[in-house]
C-alpha cells in the first residue's frame, strides 16, 4: 500500500486503520455466535452512549472547551457538544448507527428482563439528545430521510396511512426546524450561513479537490490520507481552510485507492448488504434487533456521503463489528454457531486461529504499536506548537518549541517513515531561533536534516519544501532557500501561507523589498485577513 502511495507514511497510519475495521468485522462475525455475547456488545455500546451524552451535556452546561484526557475543544466547535470524539459530526455519526438499534432492543420485550427494560429506550433518547446537542445538519437529515423510508416500506400499514404519517412528520419536523431557528442562536447562525452561500461553501471545493486527484490516479489511486498532503495543487481561491479529508468517504476512497479499491472495498460491502437482506427475505420471522441493524448501516451509509466519519476508528469498529454480526447470523440473529467456514474440519479451523492470533499479536506488538505511539507522540507535539499565543514573548515561543522538539524526536525514533512528524519537528527547530541568532546555524542544519527526511518521503507537499526554505534561512543560505520556496509556491499557488513564507523570504534582502511587498500583496488578495502578512508588508513600506 504505501509503496504505491505518493505520501506513504499517511499511507501506512491509514492502512493499519483500515486493518482495524477488517478485524472488528471478523470479530462480529464471531460474537454472532451466541445470544450471550451479543447481549455483551450491546449493553456496552448503549453504556458508552449513556456515558457520552452525559459528556456532552457536560460540555453545553458547563465547560464548553472541555475534552477528555486533558485535551481543548477547537474554537470552532465550541458551540456544539462533540462528547469524548472532539468532531461534532463523528460524534452524531456514532450516535445514529446505534439509535435504530436501541430501537430494536426495545422492541424485544424479551430481550432484558422487566426492570431494565427501560434501558434500551434510555438509549435511544439519548441518542436523539446528543444528535441534538451537536447540532450536525448531515446526520440529522440522514436520520430523517431513512426514518421517512422506513415508514413508508411498513408494508404492516395501510398505504394511506403511511402517506398520512409521512405528512405529519414532515409537518413536525418543518415545525421543530422553525421553533430551533427562533429559539436557539447556534441554529440561526448555521441556518442564515446555510441560505447566505446558497448551500454549503466549503464542501463543494472538498469534492471538486477530490475528483481533480482521483483524475490523475483513476485506477490505483493516490495512497491513504493523500488528501490532506496533496489538495493544494486543486485549491481553489476563497478556500482558507486546510482538511485532511474530502468530507465525502466514497470520494475519499475512489481517490485514494482508484477505482480498483472502491469496488473492493464498497463494492464488497454493498454486495454483502444486499446478500444479508435476501437472506432474510421469505426466511425465519426477524426480530426487530435484526431489522435494525440494516437500517443503522444504511443511515451510516447517507451520513458519508457528506462527510469523513469512516476516517473516525471509533465509528469504523462499531460499523465493523454490526456489519460482522448481521452478516453471520440467521434471520432472527439467534444462531450458535459461526456460518462460515463450517465446511473446513474443526482442528483445522482451530490451527488456523491460533496462527492467525498469534500473527496478529507479533504484528500489533512489532509494527502497529510503535506506530500508534508515534501519531500520539505527534499529535501532542503538533498540539503544543499550534498552541503558542500570538505574541507570545520569544522564551516563552522557545520553549513550547524545545518541549515540542523533544516529543517530536520520540515521534520519529518510533516511526522513521513518518514524513509528518519530520516536517513537523523541523518546524519546532526553526522555532528555537525567533530572535536567538546565535544559534541560527546550528539550528537550521538541524532543522535541515529534518525537513530533507520529509522531503524523502514525499517531494509534493508544500510544507516540506517551506521547512527545507526556513532551515536554509537560518544558515544564510538564502539563494538555495529561494529555490526551495520556488518549489513551494508551485506546488501550492493559491495557498496564502506559501506566498506569505515567500515574502518573508524576499524581505531578508533589502534590494528584494519591492518584490516581496508584491508577494505580499498576492498572499493578502489570497487571505485579505492574514494579520502577519499585513504586519510585514506595513513594514516593508516604512523601510527605506
């Protein structure tokens, strides 16, 4: 995978997410095995739906920027509940694939014994509460649209009054819709925002980015998570935000793995989908547990089609693990045994899950853990960066830079191949010289041999070629800097960030300064509201 891949350290991390989805899959088909550990599964997740919701009530009444394990909640998102997931709309995501489900528990009257039937309702009203608290448009209109299907295929109902059910709700929801619009400021501005650009305005850039990128690799596809690493050369003007991922997980996934990925990987899912179902037709009597988990895959299915929750590993494994589950079981779900498989002799198969156990715990051990370790180390150092304040004093930027070299350092010692973390740590260096030229030298060949390791991973990202620019700067090796930013801004020319980089550059020699306050002219018609760039190019224009 990431030999293909043009990025493979990206290609590696997503590979070994995906291989988490294919095991929780495997592990469905056997907790279908028996009723017991179904039940298992099942009051777990609607235990950590309890759990999450009471987060998110958390974070509306109480502490908005509050996440677990010591983590700040993005400015953006501070007014929608996101529970332990930190992304809003993962979180709804999460919530609808188990909703319909704790639908179908509740409907099992036999399922729970009669004081805890009300469990499952619990579940499914707190589901509908977090949905609600976060405020997700996409999630919320796939819940609605496959509730209006699934009432109108009720085929138990009269035709008419399945029309004038559909009626009622759609008259409710118009109603609730304009009560929330009146009521709650979040939902006016998102509504006003929605009418003002005539739609979405990001997520159609996101897609036209995607179809350019899969265009160029139809086939094999560019490699796991190259969206993020490669969308600059598509940007279009009036796109400020930098996504790692196309808000669109078919598209995703055509452009990552081609076409011959989409038909393996949805092709496959989309076959098993309708195997299960004409399974089941004309078959045992189904309970409703059995006709929920459909309709939870088909809502998850709508829900990507405007945005990235299978790139989220907690709702990958959930899908995972329902997908394996509805799949190995009958009709009715109550089945003792695996069907698959049965036509291979029980010490065999009993071999060959010790094999496989055993490969399995020397791969996680030797290849996946070391690499988990590294993106954590990663993702904490980057954290430390992009928190330094504006204006924060030179010792105090130092030393957020020193401590965020230092997990950096442990980043790339466990995953060498990780372009990010290389990029990333020749960032921090270069950080250490703000008004420490003294150090300006060693500090940028440092920054150098960090910037030159990303660079061996993937010469088509932009950033690498700015930290290979910077650290060049800081050894006064300002001719081959500029070709290095030269490259930059070919890679990507409607980013404000490259051409900002490349002002700064040209303002280091006083015979440049008419052409870098050009530059920054190009950067600020790009981001009219790039606040460094004003600042350099105002002082540009009082210099002699």
């Amino acid at each position: 995978m990431s030999v293909l891949a043009e990025v493979p350290g990206r290609a590696m991390l997503h590979g070994l997410h995906l291989f988490g989805g294919v095991a929780a899959f495997w592990i469905g088909l056997h907790l279908a095995r028996s009723t017991g550990t179904r039940r298992i599964l099942n009051v777990g997740v609607g235990g950590l739906v309890l759990v999450f919701v009471a987060m998110a009530l958390y974070q509306r009444i109480v502490d908005p920027t509050w996440l677990p394990m010591g983590r700040d909640q993005s400015i953006y998102y501070l007014k929608k509940s996101s529970g332990p997931f930190g992304n809003p709309n993962n979180f709804a995501a999460w919530l609808a694939v188990v909703l319909p489900l704790a639908i179908g528990w509740g409907a099992r009257r036999k399922y729970m014994d009669g004081q805890w039937r009300w469990f499952p309702w619990a579940v499914a009203l707190a589901a509908i509460l977090g949905i609600g608290l976060s405020l997700s448009r996409g999630i919320g209109l796939a819940l609605f649209v496959g509730g209006l299907v699934w009432l109108l295929t009720r085929h138990t109902l009269p035709l008419a009054r399945r029309c004038f059910l559909a009626i009622g709700i759609l008259g409710l929801s118009t109603l609730g819709v304009w009560s929330a619009y009146h009521i709650s400021p979040e939902v006016r501005q998102r509504v006003d925002t929605f009418v003002a650009h005539g739609g979405e305005r990001t997520r159609p850039h996101m897609w036209h980015i995607a179809t350019k990128l899969w265009q160029e690799e139809p086939w094999i596809g560019k490699g796991g998570g190259s969206f993020g690493a490669l969308l600059e050369k598509h940007r279009p003007e009036g796109l400020w935000e930098t996504p790692e991922h196309a808000h669109n997980d078919y598209l995703d996934t055509l452009l990552e793995y081609g076409v011959i990925g989409m038909v393996f990987g949805f092709g496959g899912a989309l076959g098993g989908f309708v195997w299960g179902v004409r399974r089941r037709m004309g078959g045992a009597k189904q309970t409703p547990e059995a006709r929920a988990i459909p309709w939870s895959l088909a809502i998850f299915g709508a829900g990507i089609l405007i945005d990235f929750h299978l790139q989220s590993p907690a709702i990958l494994t959930l899908v995972g693990l329902l997908s394996g589950v509805w799949l190995s079981g009958g009709p009715s779900l109550e089945v003792r045994g695996s069907q698959f498989f049965t036509f291979i002799k029980p010490p065999v198969r009993i071999g060959f899950g010790v094999v496989l156990a055993g490969f399995l715990i020397t791969f996680s051990w030797i290849w996946a853990k070391p690499v988990y370790a590294s993106a954590d180390h990663r993702y904490w150092a980057r954290e430390l960066i992009d928190d330094i304040p504006k204006g924060a004093e030179p010792s105090d930027l130092r030393g957020h830079a020193a401590q965020a070299e230092l997990g950096l350092q442990k980043a790339v010692a466990l995953n060498p191949a990780d372009d990010r973390a290389w990029a990333d740590l020749s960032y921090a260096i270069s950080l250490q010289g703000f008004k420490s030229p003294l150090k300006n030298r060693e500090l940028g060949e440092r920054a150098e041999v960090a910037a030159r390791r990303a660079l061996a991973g993937s010469e088509e990202v932009a950033e690498y070629w700015i930290r290979l620019g910077v650290s060049l700067d800081l050894q006064g090796r300002w001719g081959e800097a500029g070709l290095a930013f030269g490259r930059a801004v070919g890679l990507a020319p409607r980013q404000p960030v490259v051409w900002y980089y490349q002002g700064f550059h040209l303002s280091l020699k006083p015979m440049m300064h008419e052409m870098a306050k050009a530059t920054l002219a190009t950067c600020l018609r790009l981001d009219p509201w790039y606040h460094e760039a004003k600042l350099l190019k105002a002082s540009l224009e009082w210099s002699p």
